[in-house]
C-alpha cells in the first residue's frame, strides 16, 4: 500500500505524543504518597519509579520488533491474531476495547469530573465526564487530521505545564524534614514490589502506537522509535516529578494518608492559593489523555472490524479518515461505564479489574517474540529487541509476578475478570456474525 502523507497522516512526532498524552495521566500525582512511607528512603522511592519505567521499556522494546514485523493498526489484537489465531484476536481486541479503552475513559473522565468539581462546586462529576467524551467524540469524528492536531496541541500544553512545574519546584526554597528512625525494606522486599504494583498504573499506554501503526508514515522505522522515545521521555519526566514530591516532603516523613501528593506538595512548595492553579493544571492533563484514547480505541475496533472480527459496519471510514461508526459506539458504551460506576461508587475499583485481563494480554503478546523468533526466523524485522531474550524475559518474569500477586491479594476481582473473559468468548459468533475473518496478514496496513 501507498504511504503517502494523506494516507498515513501520523509521522514520527504525533506517534510519540500519542504515546507521551496516553501516558502521562493523574497516577503520577497521587502513586508516590500511597508507598513512600512504607520505602523510607527517597532513593527507595526514585528507584521504584525506574523500575517501572524499565518494566514499561522492555515492553516496549519487544512490541518494537512485531511491530516492525506487522505494520499494522490493532497492536495486540493484530499481533496475537497472527501468533494465536482469530479467536485470541478477538479476545485481545475486545477486551483491550471494552477494558483498555472504555474502562480507561471512563475511570479518566470520572476523575476529571471530581477535579473540575473542586474547581466548580455543583457540577456532578459524571455530567462533567459525559460531556467531554461527546465534545472529543465529536471532535475525532470530523477527522483524523483534525483530531490528531487537537491530541498534538493538548500533549505540547500538557507537557509544557509539567516542565514549568518541575522548574518551579526545583527553585523553590524549602527544606523538608527526615526521619532517620523510618525503616528501610530495600529493593526487592515486598513493599517494595507492592509499591512496583501501584506505581505500574501510571505507565500504562506505553504501547500506544502500536493500536495506530496503520496511520503512522514508515510504521517499521517510526513504530519503534515512538515506542521507546516516548517510554523513555515519560520515564524521565516522572523521575524528575518524584525529586520534585521528596523536595516537599522526604519519603521518610510521610503516613500513607497524604492527600494526592502533587497536591500535596504544590501546597508546601508553593502555598495553599496555589491548589486552584494545580487542579486546572491536571484537569488539562486528563483531557489530553481522554482526547488520545478516544482517537485509538475506535481504530482499534475499526481494524477488528475490516478483518471481519467484528460487524463491518464499524470498519467504514468517513472521507476524512475518521471511523465515525466506531467512535459512536465507543462514546455509548463510555457513557453506559461512566453511569454504571458512578451509580455504585466504585470508580476506584476499575483499575484493579481492567488490570489482570490486560497484563495477560500483552504477556502473551511479548511471548509472541519467542513464538516468531522459532516459526519465522526468515521474516524480515526491521527491528530487533536489543539484549533479546533478556529484554522480553524481563518483561514476562514481571508480569506473571504481578498476576500471581493480584490473584494472590483479590480473588473476587480476579474472578470478575475470569468471567469477563468467558463472556467476551461467548459473544464472538454474535459480533462476528455472519462476517468472513480474513488472513491476518491479507488485510489491509491500517
């Protein structure tokens, strides 16, 4: 297929902001003061930070060579459907849909609704979540230049704020206080591996470009590089944020019952009037992060959609590039989350039930390496995971560490996910009805 500029609109830059605004969401302004306390040092705490970026680098350095490989729209989905066949297809991308991208807007949403409240008292949060999934939705359906452009102006506002943030921070004159009785645990210790569980959330969307690689120009060059560039970047943004946080207050002081410590730290740092002009400043950040998931999760359904995994009506594109179709159903099936999870209040328990499903998924995604690296030694990989099989490895060893736990700490919400999974296999001759599955590899670069 041509790779013309009006065909693939996405180059190098957009691909990595797409990556960086998926990424950076509010998990980075409230993870820190949940573990800090139970770390005791701040280099404990920094080192937690870098780990989990590594995590998220390893991952992707290994969706680097499939992508590569398969310079295609779907990143899990496309890949499993190749290694696995149609029916773990199908269940990478619905799931990776309805938990990734639904689940995901709507808990951000959710949250962006209670800080606009504090801004705005009166507004119910879910009111204020509904109406920007319509605004973007609406935005997005226009198309793909269109929105991609909206995305690329949020994430260069988003990170221009930060960095002004971190500035700020560092010349700010305070002295926080430490306590040399707090207990040291070290690496490797259990809080320390509890405190890698919660700081992972605020990783995830590392893969992002992988779902889009169908409208990125020179998808087996750009591909890559936006995988890790933009891992890489967000990875040293956080670090930087953390040294900020410990400026205010060193690990070694802090109870576990700090409010979100960006907050918490703006006040220190900078005085309590400063609290309105920090919650405007994440606000601005969830947007950015809504706007992108939007934009990726219907090209997720469209490309399902064209492979005959899903109805065929979803895979149409508008003149201008946009899967109208899909984005509507991806705003319905939002707003039905969004009510449904603020109707029962338990918006706080939506990470830890989209969370097993998906370290499954890009388990058996990262596996795929292996799997190719012995059926297709003579494939051409434009791009081969560096240190292999140490890199992947990594990447597995953690992951079936943090499912073991999670089963291990919740077994009704693994349960719930298990169910989840059963259901989603039992709807496929539904949503595929009647539609013919094409080769994995016959269809269409986006």
């Amino acid at each position: 297929m041509s790779e013309k500029t009006h065909e693939r609109p996405l180059g190098f830059w957009s691909a990595t902001g797409a990556v960086i605004a998926t990424m950076i969401g509010a998990g980075i302004f409230g993870a820190t003061g949940g573990f800090a306390h139970e770390l005791g040092t701040d280099t404990n705490v920094l080192l937690v930070w870098l780990f989990c970026g590594g995590l998220a680098l390893t991952g992707a350095l290994s969706l680097g060579e499939l992508g590569a490989m398969m310079p295609r729209s779907g990143g899990c989905y496309t890949y499993n459907r190749h290694l696995y066949g149609d029916t773990a297809g199908y269940l990478s991308g619905v799931l990776s849909f309805l938990l990734a991208f639904v689940g995901a807007a709507a808990f951000i949403t959710l949250l962006l609704g209670v800080y606009v409240q504090e801004i705005i008292p009166g507004i119910p949060p879910a009111a204020t979540a509904s109406a920007v999934i319509l605004v973007f939705t609406l935005i997005h359906c226009i198309g793909l230049r269109e929105g991609n452009y909206v995305n690329n102006f949020f994430t260069i506002f988003k990170v221009g704020v930060i960095l002004a943030f971190i500035v700020a921070g560092f010349q700010a004159n305070v002295e926080p206080t430490v306590n040399p009785a707090a207990a040291n645990p070290g690496v490797f210790s259990a809080p320390f591996a509890s405190a890698m569980l919660t700081a992972s959330f605020a990783y995830l969307g590392w893969e992002t470009s992988s779902w889009i690689a169908g409208d990125i120009r020179d998808p087996k060059r750009n591909l890559p590089r936006s995988l890790i560039a933009g891992t890489v970047f967000v990875t040293v943004l956080y670090l930087l944020l953390n040294t900020v946080f410990l400026r205010a207050q060193s690990a070694s002081t802090m109870t576990g019952e700090i409010e979100g410590i960006g907050l918490h730290a703006t006040k220190i740092l900078f005085g309590p009037a400063a609290s309105q002009w920090f919650n405007w400043m994440v606000v601005v950040l969830l947007i950015s992060t809504t706007s992108t998931i939007l934009m990726v999760g219907a090209r997720l359904v469209a490309s399902m959609a064209r492979d005959g995994q899903l109805p065929a009506m979803l895979g149409r594109p508008s003149p201008t590039r946009a899967p109208q179709n899909a984005l509507i159903l991806q705003a319905v099936l939002t707003l039905i989350f969004i009510f449904a999870a603020n109707s029962v209040g338990s918006v706080g328990t939506i990470l830890d039930y989209i969370g097993l499903p998906l370290t499954l998924i890009m388990g058996a995604t990262v596996t795929g390496v292996f799997v190719l690296r012995r059926r297709e030694p003579k494939t051409e990989r434009p791009f081969r995971v560096p240190l292999y099989p140490v890199t992947p490895l990594i990447f597995l060893g953690l992951s079936i560490w943090m499912v073991v736990s999670a089963i291990a700490q919740g077994w009704k919400t693994a349960a719930a996910s298990a169910v989840t999974i059963l259901i989603v296999w039992a709807l496929k001759p539904v949503l595929t009805g009647g539609a013919t599955s094409t080769s994995p590899d016959s269809s269409q670069n986006h």
